[in-house]
C-alpha cells in the first residue's frame, strides 16, 4: 500500500500539492507514482519565472522505465524549483513527499487548491485504479 | 525470394480469427477517394540480370571522368579493406539490429563510432548517427530549442556562407516547427562570417548561432571568436564541421573559451564513395548536459547480471516508442551500413592518416588555385585561410566553362551562381588527396585554352 498523506491534496494523474504558510503551493509526485515509475534517473522541472496553468504538463520525470509528464494542479509562476534533483533524482524515490518535491508555485487563485482531491478522493481514486 | 515471414495460409488463419473476409477490409475506414490508386507510368519489374545491364551501360555512359567538385561530399580514397569488411555478412544489412542479446557486435561498433566521433569533435557524447550532414543540421537547430530553455525565441542566426542546400533543408524541415531564422551576410573580402554581422542581434534573445568550419566556400572562420561572442550574448552555439578537417582543425568543443554545445556534420567523407549523393551519413555531438535532447539512438557500455561488459541502447526514454508524441524527435534509426563503414575506415587510417589526408588534401587545393589562378580570366573570390575548397570567380558564366571542361572529361567545380547571385560567377573547386599533380596540370590546361577561346565567352 502506498503511503497517501492525510494533510496534502491529489490530482488523479498522481500528483501532490501542499498548501505552504506563505500561500505557495508545493508539488511533487505521490508514493504511488514513484513505487509504479521504478528507479528515477532525471527529472527536468520548470525554470523559475515560467508561468503554468492547472492541468498543464509542466515537468517530467524519467525512470528506467518510462518518462511522464507532471501536471500542475494550479494556475500561477513558478517561483522554485528543486535543484537538487539535477544531481539525485533518487530523492523521488526515497522521500516523494519531502526532500523529493519538484516545483513550488504561487497560485492566482488560492481558492483553487481546495477543488482539488483530498487524501480519502485520491485513495478511491487509486483504489478505482487497481480494480 | 519472399521477404515478408506470412504465409498464404498465416494470413488466412489470422484473418479468420478476427472475422475479416479479406486484407482490403483492414482498410474500411480510409475513405475510397484518398487511398492510393496502382501506380501510372511505372514500368513493370525487371530482373536482377535486365537492371545489372541497364545499370552498367548507364554508368558507362558517365565514363570516368576527372573529379573537382566537392560542395558538400568528397571525393577520397577508401582503403579496399573498409568494404570488404563492410560487406561481411555480420555487418550487411539494410535494417540496423539493436537487440542487444543478439547483436553485441553492432551495438559495440556504434559504440566505437561513438566514442570516435566524441573524441574527433571534442565533446562529451555522440548519438548512433543521423540520415545527412542537412537533416543533421536541421535535427540540431531543433535540438538547441529545446536545449536552451531560457530562450523563448526559437531564432536561429544561420551564416549565409553555409552551404545552401543544408539552409534549404534546416527551412523545410524545422521551419514549420515554429524556428524562426536569419541570415548573417558574409564578408566581402574574406568569404567569412564577421563579429560585427553579429551586434546587432546584441541584447535580443536568439537561441543558437550556427557556425560552419570551414565554411561552404572552404573558408576557414573565426570559430573562437564567434563562439565566445554567441555564448555571452546568451546563445547555444552549433557548430557544422567536415570531419576530416578535423585531424588538423581545432575541433569545436575547444573553440573559444567554453566551446561549442552542439557539433554536426556529413560523416560522407569517412569512407563513404560519392553516390549521386547519398545514402551518406549525418552525425550529431553533444555535452553531457544536453544529451537527453539528442535525437537519435544512443549506445553505452554497461554489464550484464554476470558482470561482464556489453553493449545496449540507451537513454531510450527520450524516444518515440516510449514518449510518443512528445519523444525529443521521431528520428529513431541511424545509418547503420554507412557508419560501419566509417568507423573501419577511422579505424583502418588512424588519427595519422586522417591527418594526412586533411593535409594533403589542403596542399593539393593550394597547387590547384595557384595553377588556376594564373590564368587569365580566374581570381580568387576571398583572401582568407582555407582549407580544401575555393570559390574562383570567372570573367563569364560558369555554365558554359562547366560544359567544356566536361566534354573534356573534366568536372571542373561547383557552379555556385545561382545560389550567390551577387557574386559574379562564382566556382568552387576541390582538390582531396586523391588529385595528383598532373591531374592539377591537366585541369589548368583545359581551362586555360578554353578562357582564351573566343567562343566560351
């Protein structure tokens, strides 16, 4: 079973995003995603400044099996993004949820976050997934 | 000899199995009014004998004449072992295999080409090869957007001193990719692309500046100056090279300060034969940063379960059969059979010999504009340092001299008029190393009686 954090909101194409005390929102994979991705080797994430809108595909990430895109659940910039993936993208694999993260966004809208699914939508979601 | 594996009887059964009465039905859903008719105007199929004499008598007609015309692809000697090895049952195939449980012997050959062509440009990674030197280039262009991700531009500068049919296909085939691309005049006197053609593009965003070395007209540019110049103006640089230069040019990954991002080229004049030009041979050199936007199959080196070396594609998930629609280009194959080729042939000839052949080649172009040059009538276009190729420019049309030299059994160069209008009657010739002197001499002597003849003015 992968492990679906209770605090953090889903999309259903395996991403996470957390709302941050100074209202950006980080994003990265969920441990899901990473256990069916395999072993990562790169991930190519968006430069700083850009800006995204939700659902577009605005990061990838590249295991020995496969490469896939990341989609942004909010609209807004880019206002990081995580570095130290360039030198270890194994840090996907061992801690999706922390030293993993990929991006981290302003949103225009704040409200926006909260239409997304919460841990229980996203587990259902899984669970829809795998029957 | 049938090719296809299917049997009558396969393709009955596996029809029934899916209830289709015929292979036409497979094709239902294309309407009638777009499918292809049977060919018009196509004779029927000969036999191998009927084409093999069809074929000889039309070669005959071409004779033999004497060569010195380059414009692109080379003409020079090819050891007699290069293709004997070539052709070996091992290596002669159409298809290139890749598995890498059953075709370790290919896949280290590429590996070995790699490694070559790495070592020969200077730079940190080469791909398996690409179709052409052109499509190399155009592969390239498209490759720098994506690399330089800062960029938002998509405008590539291209030197109007590179050659003209490469500017044609970077256009139709990367043109209707949203590149944009402007031409960097060349100078006058020298035939090389200057610095100062650059300011004015100062402070805009271009992604790439390409460079050809030497350039279409053999002229050698100031690769140093105009790579530092791009790369703190914030551009990639590509450079275009002839990889025989190589052995005696400084290769791209040392010019400037930090060198070139991306190195390609025509791998023809490694022991391919001319040929009506083609099938010849692209290939394409990177850094290390920017190989996951290489087109293009890549091999390494790794170890197998028992942890002996082998050889196996790698970096696959760049490509089309794994990221589809958004793979880093649908160019998935390489030359194979012309590769093989040009690793034995670097292998055979080694760094001395290449060197030799680049410089020879050099001197025989010297002796060849110096003996043409005397006649009165030929100039040289550029003053510049060149390497085995030269723009003359002729007191008349081209044309004309061009096809009394040919009914002299002589080539005599490339007419570069319609492609450079402005420059009066432009000729490019080539002296390789496989021009001797008295091949020198009989080409001046032609071309010396036919410009005092009335009648070719």
């Amino acid at each position: 079973m992968s492990n679906v954090p209770a605090d953090l909101r889903y999309l259903k194409s395996h991403e996470w995003a957390r709302l941050e005390a100074d209202g950006t929102v980080t994003v990265g994979i969920s441990d899901h995603a990473q256990q069916a991705l395999g072993d990562l080797v790169f991930a190519e994430v968006p430069e700083a400044g850009r800006r995204v809108t939700a659902g577009e595909a605005c990061a990838v990430v590249e295991s020995v099996k496969a490469a896939s895109d990341v989609y942004s659940p909010v609209s807004g910039e880019v206002v990081a993004a995580n570095a130290d993936l360039g030198g270890q993208p194994e840090l996907i694999n061992q801690d999706p949820y922390g030293a993993g993260w990929l991006m981290r966004i302003r949103p225009d809208d704040k409200a926006h976050f909260s239409t997304l699914l919460d841990a229980k939508a996203y587990e259902a979601a899984l669970a829809a997934e795998t029957h | 000899m049938p090719f296809i594996p299917h049997t009558a009887d396969d393709i009955r059964d596996m029809l029934a199995a899916i209830g289709a009465p015929g292979i036409d039905a497979l094709f239902d859903e294309i309407p009638a009014n777009l499918r292809s008719r049977a060919l018009d105007g196509i004779p029927p199929a000969a036999s191998e004998m009927e084409i093999g004499r069809l074929m000889t008598e039309r070669a005959a007609r071409d004779g033999r004449r004497l060569n010195f015309i380059g414009a692109g692809a080379y003409e020079h000697h090819v050891p007699a072992a290069v293709w004997a090895i070539v052709t070996r049952g091992e290596f002669y195939s159409a298809y290139t295999p890749y598995q890498a449980e059953a075709s370790q012997g290919t896949l280290q050959l590429l590996y070995e080409y790699q490694s070559m062509m790495a070592s020969l440009t200077g730079m940190e990674a080469s791909n398996a090869s690409l179709y052409d030197g052109a499509t190399a280039l155009a592969e390239a262009c498209l490759m720098a957007v994506r690399a330089h991700r800062k960029s938002k531009s998509a405008r590539v500068l291209l030197p109007a001193a590179l050659n003209p049919t490469y500017r044609d296909v970077v256009h139709a085939v990367a043109g209707n990719q949203n590149l944009a691309f402007e031409l960097l005049p060349y100078d006058a006197k020298g035939g090389h692309t200057t610095v100062a053609s650059l300011e004015k593009y100062r402070g805009q965003d271009i992604t790439a500046l390409v460079i050809q070395q030497p350039n279409f007209f053999g002229t050698l540019e100031d690769v140093d100056a105009l790579t530092d110049w791009a790369h703190a103006a914030g551009m990639l640089v590509i450079a275009v090279v002839n990889p025989v230069s190589l052995a005696t040019l400084k290769p791209p990954g040392q010019w400037g300060t930090k060198g070139v991002d991306i190195v390609c080229g025509e791998g023809q004049p490694l022991g391919v034969p001319l040929s009506s030009g083609g099938p010849y041979f692209g290939f394409m050199t990177t850094r290390m940063e920017h190989i996951r936007q290489m087109p293009g199959r890549i091999v390494g080196r790794t170890v197998d379960l028992d942890g002996k070396p082998g050889f196996t594609l790698t970096l696959q998930a760049r490509e089309q059969h794994i990221r589809r629609s958004k793979a880093t280009s649908n160019i998935c194959t390489n030359q194979g059979l012309l590769v093989t080729a040009a690793t034995i042939y670097m292998s055979l000839v080694g760094a001395r010999g290449l060197a030799q052949v680049a410089a020879t080649s050099m001197e025989r172009t010297a002796q060849l504009v110096a003996a043409l040059t005397r006649i009165p009538g030929v100039r040289l276009a550029f003053d510049r340092p060149r390497f085995h190729e030269a723009l003359l420019l002729l007191d008349r049309p081209v044309r004309g001299v061009l096809q009394a030299l040919a009914d002299r059994g002589i080539v005599g160069g490339f007419d570069a008029s319609a492609d450079y209008p402005s420059l009066d009657n432009g000729l490019l010739v080539c002296a390789t190393e496989t021009r001797t002197l008295e091949d020198i001499e009989a080409y001046a002597q032609a071309l010396g009686e036919i410009m005092t003849s009335a009648a070719a003015a």
